[in-house]
C-alpha cells in the first residue's frame, strides 16, 4: 500500500473556516440595553396616583418578623439572585444549547409581563419600598401599589420544584420497576409529585416573604387561610394551590422519555411548528402553555375578586405612605382610615359594576381596622 493510500481522509479535507457566531453579542448586547433602561426607569417615589398625600415618609404601624427592615437585604439579593441565574443560564445554555431545561428556564422568567395583572387578581399589594418600576406605565399600572424588579427571578419560584420532583421520580421508577405505576404513568407521577413539593415550598416562601414586609395579600378568604385578619393573612390552600397551575405543566413539558425527547419537543414535532427550528418550535409550544396556565391562575383568583368571597382584609395596612387598595370598601367597612385607591380594572372586573360601593364606616371602637385598634 502507498503512502498516498494511507493517508487519513481528515487530512485531505481543505480547512473549513470557522463560523462567525453572532447569537452571543446580540444577546449581550440586549441584556446590556435593558440593564441600561431598568436604571433608567427605576423608582423609589411613589406615583401620586398611589401615594398618600397625608403622609410624610414611610411609617411602619406594624413590626415585620424580629422586627427588622428588610427591604434593603431583598433589593441586594434581588441583583445577586439576577445575575445568579444569569450565569447559570448562560453556563447551561453553552453546554447544552436548546436544552428544554434551559428553554423553561427562559419561559418561565419571560412570563412576569403578566405580573401586573397576577398581582391586580389576588390582591397582592407590593411594599413601595421595593425597587419598581414607573407606576404610570399602562400595565405596571395594573399592580395594586408597584411592579417590583424582584418578580424577575420568578423562574426560581415555578420551575424550582421540577427538580426535585423529577429527581425523586427516576428514583421510584428505578426502584420499583418498568411494571410500577410510576413508570407506566411518568406524566401523571411527575404532576402529582410536583403538585405537592409546589404547594409546600410556595406556603413556606411566601409565609416568610409577606413577614418580612415584602407584599401582603390586602383581601382573602377566611376560610382556607393563615393568619387571617393580621398583616400577615396567607390565602394557603387558594395561592399554594393555584400557584402549581405552572409548576405541573412547566416539569411535564421538560420530562424526556426513554427516546430522550421532552413532552414539549413531541407537541412541537406533532404541531409541526417550524420543522427546520425545532429549538424555536420547542420554546414557543412551552412559551405557550406557561401562558396559559399563568392566565387559569390569574382566573381563579378573578373569580374569588368578583364574587366577594375574599372579605379579610390585612390589618394594620402597612404601607401608610400609600392609599389603602381598597376596591370593594372592605377596608372602609373595618374603620380604616384613607384616602383609598380602587387602582385600575376597578368596575367590572373588581365585581363594582357601578364603581367602589358607598360605605358607611362603623361607630367609633367597632371598626377592626381603626387606627387607634391597630396601633395601641
């Protein structure tokens, strides 16, 4: 055999010219331009559409857990936990380029365009404290008092139980068998499994976050609730729950099968979704049902909001240097003292058809919202 025979086929190739890879500056480049307008448009000074004229500076008439201010830690470890996941996106992105883990990861974290409106359903007041944005812009406008920068970690929140949930499914199906139930039904166990570790770990987050001042729930419904009455009330079984409304469909649409495919790339092959980019039509079948199931979630608290079922109010309000959120008059039926903000979406949307009810304010020391009760 020749020497010309031997030599390897490799060599003989002409040398191919690497690729320029431009996905890399554009994204640092548009993450470097919304860095740049968050601190342009950044906010400390409430809006006079929601602050209190009566009030001069930030009182507190209630004392959050060990009585601290914490407000300054979460803005801190905000920008911390933000670049946090930024790292670990980039990192995993690189490693695994269209990963359906990190396409959630992305979905989940784009879906606080509609927070506004989740905060507006639930009545889930934000501390004016917080980092926010300008509360004239059209859909920040919807949150009762402002839209903190915080809720951009929110992929921490609802996909963080997919983890552990699939974890402990490989663990069952490896001990129990390809004949077992959670091997036969993967989607069912995985849901189920998420379900529970979601409504644990959102009743104990939020618990903690609502005692360190962070946000109230300004109205829930007695029954089905923690802590009702006080600052601190917790809708438990309506928020924990409704909450894994993403959390199931964001770890069922990430499980592979033995074929390696996730739930979410089989929906994209089967809707034939840009067949040439099936990384794209993976994040758009994913980008899609998140939103939806964010949405059901905004539905069901709506619902409870129009039918009046949520007649607890927090007691003391503790954002003094903004209007009390009262849309219903709850409030001003406790003896609380304004002025009051009906916020938008406040006719019939909030169940007022006709606008926020007249009220007639309970006699003196009958109101459970008086200020001389919360105070003293």
């Amino acid at each position: 055999m020749s020497t010309d025979q031997s030599t390897p086929l490799a060599e003989s190739k002409e040398p191919v010219a690497p690729q320029r890879k431009w996905g890399g500056w554009i994204a640092g480049a548009a993450l470097a331009a919304f860095a740049l307008f968050f601190i342009a448009n950044r906010r400390w000074v409430l809006d006079p559409r929601v602050a209190n004229p009566n009030v001069h500076g930030r009182p507190r008439p209630v004392k959050f857990i060990f009585g601290l201010d914490y407000i300054g830690f979460l803005d801190v470890a905000t920008c911390v936990a933000l670049i946090t996941l930024l790292i670990v996106f980039i990192r995993g992105w690189r490693r695994n380029p269209g990963s359906p883990v990190m396409l959630m990861f992305l979905c989940t974290t784009l879906i606080v365009w509609q927070d506004p409106i989740m905060n507006w359903s639930p009545f889930a007041v934000y501390n004016p404290d917080l980092i926010h944005w300008p509360e004239s812009w059209p859909l920040v406008s919807l949150s009762p008092t402002v839209e903190p920068f915080v809720v951009f970690g929110y992929v921490m929140f609802y996909f963080g139980p997919y983890f552990p949930a699939v974890w402990i499914l490989r663990k069952l199906q490896a001990k129990y068998g390809p004949t077992s139930y959670v091997s036969r039904h993967p989607l069912i166990s995985l849901g189920v499994l998420a379900c529970a570790i979601g409504f644990v770990f959102d009743a104990w987050l939020e618990i903690q976050l609502i005692h360190t001042g962070m946000y109230i729930y300004s109205q829930v419904i007695p029954w089905g609730s923690v802590f009702t009455g006080t600052t601190f009330q917790f809708p438990l079984i309506w928020e924990s729950f409704s909450v894994t409304f993403v959390m199931v469909p964001a770890a069922i649409l990430c499980y592979r099968d033995d074929t390696g495919k996730s739930v979410a790339e089989k929906l994209a092959a089967k809707a034939k979704l840009f067949p040439t980019r099936p990384v794209l039509g993976t994040f758009l079948v994913m980008f899609a049902i998140i939103n939806v199931s964010y949405f059901a979630y905004g539905a069901w608290f709506w619902v409870i909001k129009v039918s009046h079922a949520a007649t607890s109010v927090a007691c003391p309000w503790p954002y003094p240097e903004a209007k009390v959120y009262d849309p219903q008059g709850f409030y001003e039926k406790e003896g609380a003292e304004g002025p009051f903000s009906v916020g938008i979406w406040s006719t019939w949307a909030s169940g007022e058809p006709n606008g926020r009810p007249h009220v007639v304010p309970p006699p003196p020391g009958q109101g459970r919202c008086e200020p001389a009760r919360t105070n003293g």
